[in-house]
C-alpha cells in the first residue's frame, strides 16, 4: 500500500509542478502575475527550470546498485523536497502578501499536501524496501 501512495502522490505532483514550470515559459497570464507579485521576469525562468528538474528527480528512482550513487540519490531528493516546500510555502505568503482572493490559496494548498505525502511515503517506501540496512539503530551501550 505504501509503494501506491508514495508512486500516486509523487506522480500527481511532479506533474502539478512539470505543467506549472512550463506554463512559466509559455503563458503570458503567469508573467503578467509574476510582474503583480512584485517578482523579476527572470524569477520566472529560473523558477520553471528548477521545477522542471526537480519533478524528474521525483519521478526518478533510486538506483538499487552501489551505495555511493545510492545516497547521492537520496541527498538530490532530499533537496527537492526541500526546495519544493519552501517555493510552495512563499508561493502562499506572496499570494496573502499581495492581496489576492483565498482562492488563490487552493492550487498551493493542494500542492503542498502531495508533496507531504510524497515525503512521508518516501521514507517509509524505501526504508521498507531496503530492509533492516537502512534501519536506524540504538548506538551500542
């Protein structure tokens, strides 16, 4: 059960943040509401390339050879998360900070509770499936 909550959350939000990072380049709707944020054109682009990138490191797995590239796997995703969650949280702040409708709260929101979800299971998807090795231990007494 684990797999298909983690695989079903990570897929539905690294596609939410794949169609948003291309809409950054190809709408002239989502420039025109960077510029009311107050934010720089070249946010935008900036933007829409780290959620392109960061919804394939999502989608890619971990590789199950060689501990090295393993836990290097593991540090990228970590930082994904990482970077996600905070772009998500100041997408909601700038959008309270600059006035808009609560409504405006909704694609965050939503945002910000798959990509919980995908962290959640993620830990608890790959700890199960790399058995005791990963477990964390008691230090020896």
């Amino acid at each position: 059960m684990k797999k298909y909550v983690y695989w079903g959350s990570t897929v539905l939000f690294a596609l939410m943040m794949a169609g948003s990072g291309t809409m950054y380049f190809v709408s002239e709707n989502m420039a025109a509401k960077f510029a009311q944020l107050g934010f720089p054109d070249y946010f935008r682009i900036e933007l829409g390339i780290a959620k392109l990138l960061g919804a394939v490191a999502l989608l890619t797995p971990l590789p199950r050879l060689g501990l090295s590239r393993a836990a290097l796997a593991r540090t990228v995703k970590e930082w994904t998360y990482a970077g996600f969650t905070i772009s998500i949280v100041s997408a909601m702040i700038a959008h309270t900070a600059s006035g808009d409708p609560a409504t405006a709260l909704l694609l965050p929101g939503v945002a910000f509770v798959l990509v919980a979800t995908s962290y959640t299971t993620y830990h608890q998807y790959y700890r199960t499936e790399a058995g005791a090795e990963e477990t964390p231990t008691a230090p020896a007494t």
